[in-house]
C-alpha cells in the first residue's frame, strides 16, 4: 500500500467515454482516488452512490472525485448512466495504476484464496503527494469520512 508523504504514482487511463486521464491533469486541486472491485455489485453501487450525493461538497472545496476498477469503459458507462455518477470513473483492465497504487491483493471470501482490489481511497495533495490512506474502506461510510477529512485539513 502507499504511504502518506510519498509521491503518487502517474498513470494515464482511459475514462468511461475513452478520453485519456492522467493523474498529472489535476495538478493544483485535491485527488480523490478510490479503487473498487467491480461495477453494479452492491457495496460498489453504494459506494459510487455516496461519492455521487456528496460530489457537490467535493467541487466546493475544489477536490476531484476518481473511481477506478478493472471494469471495461463499456461498463463504466452503463454503471454511471444507470445511477447518475457525476465524477471521473477509470477503466484499468491490465492493472496499471491498481498494482502501481498495491491495492491488488489476496483476497479470502468463504474460505477461498483469489486475488483482487481490496477498497481502498487515497487523497493526493496538489503537488501529487499522498496526504491520506484508508484501505479496506466500508462502501458505506467511505465518501462521508474522506469528506470530514478534507473540510478538517
């Protein structure tokens, strides 16, 4: 997992529409970068949903919202048009900024062994610096706690 203070990694990925996004192209505004394991499950959809009802409070503090799985853009598409998502969602089918960020890890559930994105949310400071680290983050919670961050610091 990254560490508070180091440098976030730089990654180029397509978002739903295809348009390449580079984390560079928010230089000068708060990231929030949340990595998730798949489009239209259950905890993903309330996670997205709650980033979503807060995304206003984030554009008020000049924070950028990023949602990133392995999903394709066709189904980022699909996910953000059937519940209105209003902030960036990235398509990382070959792992690029899930393994450069180490939030692709082993993973039990039910007693079986795979590997996966473990939740995780990252807020990268203006000069792209990691200023926070919350892994194995709860869908439900998680918008509300990095915004309570972000309005403290």
């Amino acid at each position: 997992m990254l560490e508070i203070g180091t440098k976030a990694p730089e990654f180029i990925l397509p978002d739903k529409d295809g348009n390449a996004v580079s984390l560079t192209d928010f230089s000068g505004k708060k990231v929030v970068l949340y990595f998730y394991p798949k489009d239209n499950t259950p905890g993903c959809t309330r996670q997205a949903c709650a980033f979503a009802g807060a995304y206003q409070e984030f554009r008020k503090i000049n924070a950028v919202v990023i949602g990133i799985s392995k999903d394709s853009m066709a189904s980022h598409q699909k996910f953000a048009e059937k519940y209105g998502l209003p902030f960036i969602l990235l398509s990382d089918p070959e792992l690029t900024a899930i393994q450069a960020c180490d939030v692709w890890q082993e993973k039990k559930l039910y007693g079986k062994v795979s590997m996966g994105v473990v939740r995780s949310t990252f807020v990268i400071d203006e000069n792209g610096m990691i200023e926070k680290v919350m892994s194995k983050v709860k869908p439900d919670t998680n918008a509300a706690e990095i915004l309570a961050y972000l309005n403290t610091n």
